[in-house]
C-alpha cells in the first residue's frame, strides 16, 4: 500500500512539474487532491487494512497530500511571477518620449544675486529693508550731505518728475528713512532699483544698488573692513585679493571704494566692485542721532556689475531686454 | 585731467616710474584713469642749423644740405620744401630712432650719400601729421638733447579729480600731494614781480556775493615775442593748444596754480570800468568760441562799461579779445563760488578748462599768486611792464578768509579708524599736506578749508596716505537683534518662488515706458505727476500705471522671435495716484507645457490663458495663507469682456486676472490669446493672513450623492454654487464639479452640469437614509430657486 503511495506522489510531482499555467495548477489541484483523486481513493481504503498498518498508511498518505497541496501552491506562484513579468514585459510604451512637462521657469539674473547677497549679510545679523523709487530731494541728497549746489550733484545725472520729485539716484535713501523710522542700533541692507539719466553701452537707465548700513556705539573702520572682506570672500571666493582705495562720497568720511583682482591667464587686473565709508557725521544730524555717541559704516555696490562678473556677461542691456533665452540660462 | 610726469618730475625728486606713481596716487584717492606714453622709441634726436642747400644732381625733388650741429657739419639729403638757410631744425643722425622706431642710418639718396635726416613734427612724435620739416625758434641751442629739450618723452597721467579734491587741480597741487606720499620734499618755482608805478584808469566793483576776490592788474609793454617752446610743449602736453604768448601764459599759469586767468586787450576795454554782476535776461555776449550766447538769469557776467566782456570763469567774449597784436592787457584774477559756475557752465551747456577748476573751488588765499605768476613770466618772456596800481576788490567778511581749526586728538582718530598709528608719523604727514598742529588744534590749509569739515576728514587723510592697509580687519563685536523682513518682502519671495517653480519666466523691466503704450492699454495716468522732466526718450518718459505695458512690449519682443510661449511673472512698481506700490504681475500666452506626444496639457492651457492663471493664483492665495473675494462684474478698460475676475479682501481691490482685450494686444502685435493679472503685494501686506489652526476631521466614512442638472448656460457654476451652500445639510463637508457639456439635446441656451457633495459626520457614520433626505431636500430647494432641472 505505502508503495501505491509513493507512486501516486511521483507521478503526481511530474505532472506538476510539467503544468504550464496557473489555471493547469487549479486543474491539477482538484484531479491530484480532489475527492476523486487517487489519494482520495486510498484514504477511503484504510478502514480496510490491517489495524497495524492503518496508522503508518494513514500518516503517510496525509504528509503526501500535504507535500504535493505545498508543491501545487509554489509551482501556482512560480508561474503567476513568470505570467506577470511576461504580461509587463509586453508594455509598448516608449519611455524615450519627452514626458508631459512644464518648463522650467527661471529667475531673473539680478534676482538670484540679490538673493545671493541678501542671504551673506543675513548671516551678519542685517534686515532687509526696501524705498520708494520716487523720492524727495531731502532723502535722495539733501539729508545726505549733498545740498543744493554741491558738486557731488554732477556725479549723479537725475531724472526728476514733473512734479519736481526725483527717481533716486542711489539706494541710500533708505539708511535715511530707516534710521528717522528707528533708533540705533540699526543693521540693514536695502536693494533696489536706481535710476541716472545716462544710457550708453556700458550704462543703462535703470539698474540695481543694493546699500548697507550699520549703526551702533564704537563701530570702527576696521569693522568696516572686515565685514565688507567677509561679504566679497563669500561672494567672490574665499582666494580672491581686496584693496581698499581712498575716494569721495558726501554721505561717508572717510569713503573708500573696494577692488577685486581679477586674473585670468597672463594678466590680473583690479575692478571697482563697490564702495563704502563711515556715516557723515552731519548726516547722523539729519536723522537726529547723537553723533558723538555713535558711529556707523555704510556701503553700497552695484548689482549688475556683480552679475556681469559672476556669469560673464559681457553687455548690460541683456538684463533688461529681457529674453527668455537669456533668463532661462540662470 | 591730463598731469605731465616730466613736469611734475621738475618740482620734486620721483624715484617711482609713472605707473608706479600711478599705483600710489590712486590708492591714494586720486585715481589714475590712464597713462599715455608719449615718444617711447625717440632717441638721439638734436638739432642743428642748415648751413647750405644745394640742388641734387640726380634728382629735381631732392637737395644736399649741410647741416651744423655746433660742432660738426652733416651732410643730408631730404625732400623738404619749407627749409632756407639759417633755419634751426631738429636732426636725426645716424644711430638715432624717430618716432615710428626707425633707426636711422647712413645712406644713399639717388647716389649721393645722406648722414641723417631732418625731423617733421611727425618724426618727433608731436603730431600724426605735419607738412614740412619742423623749423625751430631761432634762438634754439644748436646741438642739445633735443628729446629732452623739446619734452618728446613723456608719461601723461589722466586723473579723476573727485569733486572735494579742488586743490588737486593744479601741476604744483599735484606735487603736494605727492610730497604727501612719497615723503620727498617739494621745490616749487619763486615767484616775484619787479612792478613799475605806471597809472591807469581801470576800476573794478564787484555786485556778486558769488565774487569775494577779484584782482585786477594793468600789464603794458608786452612785445611780441613768441612763446616758448618748453612752455607750448607743456601745454600741448597738458591738451591745451598754444596760440600767443598772453594767452598761453594765462593757460600754463592755469595748470601750474589751478587758478583760471583771464586777460582783456586794454585797447578794446573804452571805459576801463570792470563790474561783475550777475545777469539777467536781456544780456548777451559773442564768447571767443564764435557763439552768440543769451544769458539766462543768475549767471555771472563781467562787464565794461555796460558791455559784457566775460562769462565770468567759464570764457571771454570776442569784443575784448587778446590778439597777435595786443600789447597791453588787464589781466583778471578772481574767485567765483563754485556753485554759481556748475550753474552758469549748465545754463550755458559750455563747460571749460576754466569752469570745471571753478566748480570744485579754487585756493582763494593763492588768487594773488597766479596774477603775480603770470604777470612775472610776461616780464620774463615779453619784457612787460607791470603797473603797481593792483586793484583788489575783496569781501573780507568772506567765510573763506576765515582760518579753520579743528581739534586734533590721536587716540579719538585711531580708536576711529580702528588703527594704531604713531603721532609724530602722523603730525609729519599733516604737515606736510600743509596742515599745522598745534595744541591739540590742527589748523587747515586754506586750499583744504571746504573740504575738511570735521574730525573724521583728517582720519581720511591719515587713512588714505598711510594706506587702508595699515587697518586691520575685524568684525563688529556687538549683537544687534534686527527686525524681521516685512511681510510684503516675504510675499514677494513666496509669490516669485511659486510662479518660477511652475514654469513661470521672471523679467525685470523698466518702471518706465511711454505715453503711447500707456494709451494703447487704455489705461491713463497723471502725466503732471508721473511724468519725468527730462526724459533720455520718449519709450521711457512716463512712470507707469500698471505692469501690462512693459509685459506688453517684453510678450511683443519674443513673438516677433518666434518665441510664442510666454508665461512672465515679476514683482515691480507701478505709480497712481501718488502712490508707489509693488505688484506681482504675470502673464500666460502660448502654453507653459512642453511640446508632447500627447498634446491635450499644452493645448488647454494655449486655448484658456485665463483658466490656467486662475487656477494658479488659486493655489497661491491658498499657499500665502489668505481668502480672496471674487467678482464678475464690470470689466477694466483692458478686460476681455467675459473673461475676467477681480480680488479683494474685505473693502481692499488686490487686482484683477483677464484675457487682454485683443484690441489692445494687436496693437503690441501679439495675435494669441493673453492671459495678464496683477495683484497688489502692498495693499495685501496691510491683511493679515489667517493664521493656521488644526481643525479636526472625521474618522468615519463619507458618502458621496451627485446632482445632475440641466441649467440654462447663463447661469454661473458661482451661482449654482452659492444656492447650494444656502441649502446644504451641515454634514457636507465638500463640493465640486465634476462634468459640464453642451450637445444638441439640451438645446441651444441650455448647458448640463455635474455637481458632488461629500456628506461626512464627525461622530457617526452617516446612515444612507438620512444622507438621501438631506439631499433630496437641497435638490428641491435648487429646484425651486434656481431656473434648473435635475437630470
């Protein structure tokens, strides 16, 4: 009996082995351990046999019965997996196809270095402030220490409105509102747009200034030197040589104007990136601050000509033409 | 302005070469622009006397002449027309370099040998062009280092004079200045005039606050003698052209002390009554440039009698001209106020060697020193005679007659600068600019007393000579807590973040366009006020209304290069009604999608600009925390008629999204359809946004019930909308669309839409019985309210 068994098994196993779907494995499940299955059939037959030799069939038959329902049920996934991956490997699509895709949309280059710069002097503890492009004479020159007839007027060619109001001419208008809004300590940068009536190649109408200032008590000009080699450092690279150079601006005394040299293969050249000075005392006057009791340092520079540098533009009315095809590429 | 290195070389001992010098003055404020190198190859170059010229006997356009150099004679063939016997000329022998870098060597010309060659101007390096050779002034040395004699080597340093520095102006400024730097000591030349008591009428009277000093001196005798050529050299160096002796001798008097001189031909003067005055409309005057000038009220004039005869530090007139024949003049030295000049140089559209010294100031204190400078080099060089009758009308009440000291302490400069520099250093290096130190005052120069106002110029002074070097770097050491950025700053960045990330282009145009485009949008603003005064075009003369103009002309640049997809965003100004305020303006043409396969994405948002933008800034106004108010009603002169929305918030209007009107859009040649919105980031930085709160939410399950409806195609989803939010069972806890279709069955007037409610309970899961109560009670409700049919 346990012979007829093991043969039962057998075949059983070949059959298995050879199914071809899982729908032959449901079919082979049924006629192998169906009621009508051979295995049935000598289940049914054990009342039969001899007492002693009831168990040893009975036990024998049943670990087949589960042997081949163990082996039914892995062939069943063995063929499901090979199915499926069959069924998957047949996807026509054609993942070379450009996706459905929005653009890419992009900042405007000068955006992207006034954030650039924006982010530096935040980490120096500065809030951003902003002005309004149309000014009054008293912010734009006069709390400045430019007066009426003062000949730093010639170095700013003005667009005046109609209404005798002016288009600034730098961003240091905004040190003067803030520190009338504020008492010190102050600690601000201001970008924003500043307008001079020379347009030429090198010169657009409209360009961008971003301006700093920081008040407080014993602010020195060596304070002044080394946030301001600190920024360019982070800006321009930590390698890159600085000089400060003795000028003029109304609003500051001393005034410095601040190179960075440039090399390229054979040759190194210094270019004027900004400009910066500690606060006029008569200008502290102007906004009420005591100015035996506090000094300060201000500093502003150009935006465009940051941008031109950093991205190697070589003409400033790029930025305002304002193509597509340049934007995109920052 | 243009400073010859030789010149300078002659008041000081320079160890530095030019660019060396350049360097240091520079870093020293004065900034060297440029340094031309003039005769850099010329070598060897002498003169000599032509002794005898004889014909060639090859050729007729040559001749043989010999030429003397004092010592020996050279035979030399040349070409040259203008040459006689006698005349001095430079030499160029064999082994010498002219200024093209030819060497010269000995030669044959047509067989007959040539031991040099005779110089043109343009072979000394003077000119680019000159005819004939260059014939020298007769009592020329013969045989001396011409390249020296004649200043044909040189460096000229162009340098910008910042507009404090007045006193830097000048060949003997300069030299102070770099006495300051290098430390050497500085010689400048003596001036004194041997003056003869010889009488004249000549009066002045000054009617000008703007003229404290005016010194008027009565020149006679002068001969007719030409100038010099060391002095015309230094002239032309310096870019001025030579003309007669008096002239050039105000002109070098000029560049050597930066006080601007001016003499009137004494035979032209009839009343030799000088005033100054300041004008009014009626004058005129012909300058000596040929013009024919009216004058405008507030320039200075001097006149003669009732005749003007200059405007005054800016240029003479023609009627009082010095000429070739002049040989007596009144020889005007003065102060005029520097703000007077910038004005009248501007009235006048002339600006001048002259005016540009007056505008930053010139040394009142040394007015006296150019007039006897230039009076002494007239004797000198034209024998003049001059008067001791000098007329000086001066205002001695003048602020700048008034010595200026200021407190000098070492420690209060150093703790300023952050430095540590040593006082007697210091005290040297002020003194020698000029500046004395006594007492702890420090007294300035009279050419320094409009400049140095306050402590911390002389800490200028000391920072820029010692070097910005010598400072060390350090940081701040005190925190200061600043503000937070504005919320409008931050709506800016979260506003121009969201349109970038969604394919969005950021521009940055101008705040100013023209009045044409403004018109061409219908929109309108006060050109009284917006309107700039003196605009560098007519595209940029008006401040704008409203961001759609720039975005008009930017969309109107890319179509017309074939680039049709458009979608802008930027954060600007506009300007109304005396208000400035940033707006976030975007615009959608073309679409945002990239071509596909699958073309449907692209073409809905080409064919619905306006639903794409909405559905956008929906999701912005989510992200910035706010609710926005729409509305439908009464489109803006640039609206579309149906496409369009305004926002607000509350009684705020934030802005407006529509298709551009295609009447205005063609106008820009833009034929697609434009979708433009803006929206006040100011006026939405007044609102607060609602502040985020957890809200909870139901852990039982939700049902959804649909409403089918057939409405006419006049009636909004809004509508639709709002009668059911009247209506709804409080468990709905969303609603939305889900179909809308016309077709032929429904009829021409009449739309179908598909409309769901989410009904959830937030304690019990909502039995099926009640949800279709509640709803079929809104359905009878839309039904009875509403022109709609359920389906």
């Amino acid at each position: 009996m346990l012979e007829s068994l093991e043969k039962i098994k057998n075949e059983s196993i070949n059959d298995i082995q050879s199914a071809q779907s899982t729908a032959d494995c449901d079919q082979l499940k049924s006629f192998f351990l169906g009621k009508k299955s051979p295995l049935a059939a000598v289940l049914k037959d054990i009342p039969s046999l001899p007492v002693e030799q009831r168990s040893v069939v009975g036990k024998r038959a049943n670990e087949i019965k589960q042997e081949l329902s163990a082996y039914i049920q892995e062939k069943k996934q063995t063929l499901h997996t090979q199915q499926l991956e069959h069924s998957l490997s047949h996807d026509s699509t054609d993942t070379s196809l450009p996706p459905f895709k929005i653009r890419n949309g992009a900042f405007h280059p000068i955006t992207s270095i006034t954030r650039d710069i924006c982010d530096i002097f935040s980490r120096l503890g500065y809030s951003v402030k902003q002005g309004p492009n149309v000014e009054s004479d008293f912010y734009n020159f006069e709390a400045l220490n430019i007066p009426e007839h003062h000949p730093a007027r010639a170095m700013h060619d003005t667009f005046y409105l109609k209404n005798k109001q002016v288009l600034r001419t730098h961003t240091s208008p905004v040190q003067i509102r803030e520190m009338l809004s504020k008492k010190p300590p102050v600690k601000i940068i201001a970008p924003g747009k500043v307008y001079r009536c020379d347009a030429d190649v090198s010169h657009s109408p409209v360009f961008h200034q971003i301006e700093g200032l920081c008040v407080d008590k014993g602010l020195t000009f060596s304070d002044l030197k080394g946030t301001l080699e600190f920024f360019l450092h982070e800006l321009l690279g930590p390698e890159k040589n600085i000089r400060f150079r003795s000028s003029y601006f109304p609003f500051t005394e001393p005034s410095v104007e601040i190179d960075v040299e440039f090399k390229s293969k054979n040759k190194s050249s210094w270019m004027e990136i900004m400009g910066a000075g500690m606060v006029q005392r008569k200008v502290f006057k102007h906004v009420n601050y005591n100015a035996d009791d506090f000094t300060g340092f201000a500093f502003g520079l150009g935006i465009e000509r940051i941008a031109m540098i950093k991205y190697q533009i070589d003409d400033i009315r790029l930025f305002y033409e304002n193509d597509s095809r340049f934007i995109q590429q920052f | 302005m243009k400073f010859s290195y030789s010149w300078l070389k002659s008041l000081l001992p320079l160890t530095e070469s030019p660019e060396d010098l350049a360097e240091k003055l520079t870093m020293a404020g004065l900034e060297v622009e440029s340094i031309d190198s003039i005769g850099t190859c010329i070598e060897g170059i002498t003169t000599g006397k032509i002794e005898s010229i004889s014909p060639h006997p090859n050729a007729d356009k040559l001749v043989i002449t010999s030429v003397s150099d004092g010592k020996n004679s050279h035979q030399i063939v040349t070409g040259a027309k203008n040459i006689s016997v006698g005349d001095i000329i430079p030499v160029s022998l064999p082994g010498s370099v002219v200024a093209s870098g030819m060497k010269l060597k000995q030669t044959a010309l047509r067989g007959v040998d040539s031991f040099g060659m005779l110089c043109s101007e343009t072979e000394c390096g003077i000119t680019d062009e000159s005819e004939g050779i260059w014939i020298l002034p007769s009592d020329t040395p013969l045989g001396v280092d011409f390249v020296e004699y004649a200043i044909l080597k040189d460096s000229i340093l162009d340098i910008a004079i910042l507009p404090n520095r007045g006193d830097c102006q000048s060949i003997w400024g300069l030299a102070r200045e770099i006495a300051a730097i290098t430390g050497e000591t500085l010689s400048l030349p003596k001036v004194s005039v041997s003056s003869t008591d010889i009488k004249h009428s000549y009066s002045v009277q000054s009617q000008s606050s703007h003229c404290p000093l005016y010194i008027g001196r009565y020149i006679s005798s002068i001969n007719k003698a030409p100038t010099p050529l060391w002095m015309k050299r230094r002239l032309e160096l310096c870019g001025i052209r030579p003309i007669s002796l008096i002239v050039d001798v105000t002109n070098y008097v000029l560049l050597e002390t930066g006080h601007p001189l001016h003499a009137f031909d004494d035979a032209k003067c009839a009343s030799k009554s000088i005033s100054i005055i300041e004008s009014t409309k009626k004058h005129s005057l012909t300058t000596l440039d040929s013009q024919k000038r009216s004058c405008q009220e507030g320039q200075l004039l001097i006149c003669e009698g009732n005749t003007p005869v200059a405007l005054a530090g800016i240029m003479g007139a023609e009627n009082t001209e010095v000429s070739p024949d002049t040989s007596a003049i009144f020889l005007e030295a003065a102060y005029f106020t520097p703000h007077i000049i910038r004005r009248s140089a501007t009235l006048s559209g002339l600006r001048t060697d002259s005016s540009s010294r007056f505008e930053k100031g010139t040394n009142i204190e040394t007015t006296e020193l150019a007039s006897q400078r230039a009076a002494m080099l007239l004797q000198e060089l034209g024998q003049a005679t001059v008067s001791n009758h000098v007329i000086t009308c001066k205002d001695n009440t003048h602020e700048l007659f008034k010595s200026k000291s200021l407190p000098f302490d070492i420690n209060q400069l150093n703790s300023f600068l952050g430095s540590n520099h040593n006082e007697n250093s210091i005290k040297t290096l002020l003194t020698t600019l000029g500046f004395t130190i006594k007492n702890k005052q420090i007294s300035i120069p009279s050419w320094r007393r409009e400049d140095i106002s306050d402590w911390p110029c002389i800490a200028e002074e000391i920072a820029r000579l010692k070097g910005f070097d010598s400072i060390p770097s350090t940081l701040p050491t005190q925190h200061i807590i600043q503000d937070q950025d504005s919320l409008e700053l931050t709506l800016t960045r979260s506003s121009e973040d969201f349109f970038v990330h969604n394919g969005f282009t950021q521009l940055n145009t101008y705040p100013m366009v023209s009045e044409d485009d403004i018109k061409h949008c219908k929109l309108s603003t006060d050109l009284s006020q917006y309107g700039l005064a003196n605009p560098i075009s007519p595209e940029l003369a008006v401040l704008r209304p409203s961001l759609l103009p720039s975005f008009l002309r930017i969309i109107s640049h890319h179509s017309a290069r074939q680039q049709h997809d458009c979608a802008f965003v930027e954060v600007g100004s506009h300007f109304n009604d005396n208000n400035e305020e940033h707006v976030l303006a975007f615009c959608l043409t073309g679409s945002p999608y990239e071509n596909t396969a699958s073309p449907d994405q692209r073409s809905i948002a080409e064919n619905s600009p306006f639903i794409h933008l909405q559905s956008l800034l929906q999701r912005l106004e989510a992200q910035l925390g706010y609710s926005f108010t729409l509305s439908f009603d009464s489109p803006d002169s640039w609206h579309h008629p149906v496409q369009f929305q305004h926002f607000s918030i509350g009684n705020i209007n934030l802005g407006s999204l529509a298709l551009v009107h295609p009447s205005i859009s063609s106008q820009f040649n833009i034929h697609h359809p434009l979708a433009f919105g803006h929206l006040s980031l100011t006026r939405l930085a007044s609102i607060v946004a609602t502040p985020k709160q957890y809200r909870h939410f139901s852990s039982f399950p939700s049902t959804r019930r649909d409403i089918a409806c057939c409405v006419p195609k006049s009636l909004s989803y809004a509508e639709i909308l709002s009668h059911i939010h009247t209506y709804k069972h409080k468990s709905v806890v969303d609603i939305g669309i889900f179909d809308l279709f016309e077709s032929e069955k429904l009829g021409p007037d009449n739309k179908s839409i598909g409309i769901y409610l989410i009904y959830q309970d937030l304690k019990q899961t909502l039995a099926d019985e009640k949800v279709n109560k509640a709803h079929q009670r809104l359905c009878d409700q839309l039904v009875k309210q509403l022109p709609l049919t359920i389906r």
